[in-house]
C-alpha cells in the first residue's frame, strides 16, 4: 500500500502552485466571509453555482467536487482496511458493501465545507448511472463539528467526527462508464441538516462531458472519486489541498 504522501510533486509545477493548502485557504474564506449573516451566507455562498469554463483535457480526471483532499491513497484492493488519519474503514463498505470490481484501486475523499460550491462535475467524459445507498443508522449524522475541527486544524478531532457519518449519512453511489469501457465511480455523503443529493439528470446511462454539472449535494458534505487500477505513478493531488470541481487536475487518465 502506498500513500500518496510518499509520491513526490514537483513544487514548481503550475498544478502545485494552483492548489492551496486547506489552513491558507480556510483563513482566506473566514476572514472574507465569517461575519455575513447566516441567512445571506447560505443564500449566497453555500447555494451559489458560478459558471465556469472548462478545459476539456482527455489525459486528466477532473476532480469532482469543490472542498479539502483528507485524503489520496493507492489501496491493493476493495477488502483492505486502510488507516487515515487514525480512521479506518474498507472501501468494499465506501461503495455500499458491492464488490464492484478486483484489484487495485485509488480513493480520494474530498470534503466539502461550508464556503465551497456544492455542485458536482464529472471529471470525465462518460455515461452516468447512480443508485442511493441505504445508511447503515436510521438517524443522519451532523458535520458541523466535523468542520469546524478541520478548518482550524484539529485533525484527530475532525476524524473522529467524520467517523460518525461516513457509514450513516445519505449517500449516493455514482458509475461513470467512459467510452472506452472504464468505469469509476463517486459516492457522495450528505450532511444531516438538508440531507439533499439531487442528480441533474433522472436518465440512467445519461451522457455527460468532462466538467458537466450532475448532482446537488447539501450542505457540508463529502465526495470520494473511486478509481480502479494502480494510480500511484499518475497522481497529481497532494493531501490537505484545496480543489475546484471541473478546474483541478487529480489524476492522469489510464
């Protein structure tokens, strides 16, 4: 198993400048933000979808959503149990407990905060089909603490937090099928106030291109970008980054 901590990046390449460390970046949306009334900042800030224009670029995975990388790690397979940051859990359980496929895959969990675009993009071509999970607990867990650790650093306090929701959240299994057969997948984890994960489309198999909008999530939520394969040799994301859906460079394309 390798982490992805341990893959040099060069840190004088435009993808390293582009991204910004979550603490830099988080004191940058506090101070430009944090005294806004609630009301005008969830109207404006956290419901908020700005246009964006998108490069199609057929060698990279586009990350899908906007938020913090906690983490970017190559596992051997779906039955291994991975320590991150002191939480551990198997991607087998990630995906609804489905053995979608054999060998390797690379698991990136994005989490998204309160001052970031909750709207999805695929970060590829691809034909989508999408399925809700049911959560393992009746009773939605809340982010907020979970956040708020994060955001000021509290890293072992956060995954103990994240660890409350990540299995009994609403979620929602996401398959991307690309042209040439691949598929990969995106589950998104909802926060327990609005429980909202809304696809754009309600077409099964729904043809979308690199950097399309497909799915609502609400509010502080997470997405893990699932993809089969070594990628150990083609990442281009580093821990605790911050990245935009449809802008930021993660993966070379297989």
């Amino acid at each position: 198993m390798e982490t992805l901590d341990n893959i040099r990046l060069d840190s004088s390449s435009k993808t390293a400048k582009d991204k910004l460390h979550f603490m830099k970046w988080a004191k940058q949306m506090e101070e430009k933000y944090g005294d806004m009334p609630d009301d005008e900042f969830y109207d404006t800030i956290v419901y908020r979808d700005p246009t964006r224009k998108i490069v199609p670029n057929k060698d990279v995975f586009y990350s899908p959503a906007d938020g913090i990388i906690l983490y970017a790690i190559q596992l051997d397979s779906l039955d291994e149990e991975v320590e991150i940051k002191g939480l551990h859990y198997k991607a087998l359980d990630l995906l609804g407990g489905y053995p979608l496929f054999q060998g390797p895959c690379l698991a990136i969990g994005i989490f998204l905060t309160d001052y970031d675009v909750h709207t999805l993009r695929l970060p590829t071509n691809g034909r989508l089909y999408y399925e809700e999970l049911e959560p393992i607990d009746s009773h939605n867990k809340p982010l907020i603490f979970a956040e708020e650790n994060l955001l000021h650093g509290r890293l072992d306090r956060a995954y103990k937090e994240i660890d409350k929701y990540l299995y009994h959240n609403a979620r929602m299994l996401n398959r991307v099928v690309r042209d040439d057969g691949y598929s990969y997948y995106i589950v998104e984890i909802a926060d327990s106030y609005d429980k909202v994960i809304a696809p754009f489309s309600i077409k099964q198999g729904a043809e979308y291109k690199q950097g399309d909008r497909f799915s609502l999530i609400r509010s502080g939520s997470q997405a893990d970008l699932i993809l089969p394969g070594d990628f150990s040799l083609s990442t281009k994301v580093l821990n605790y980054v911050h990245v935009e859906a449809g802008l930021s460079e993660v993966v070379f394309q297989k």
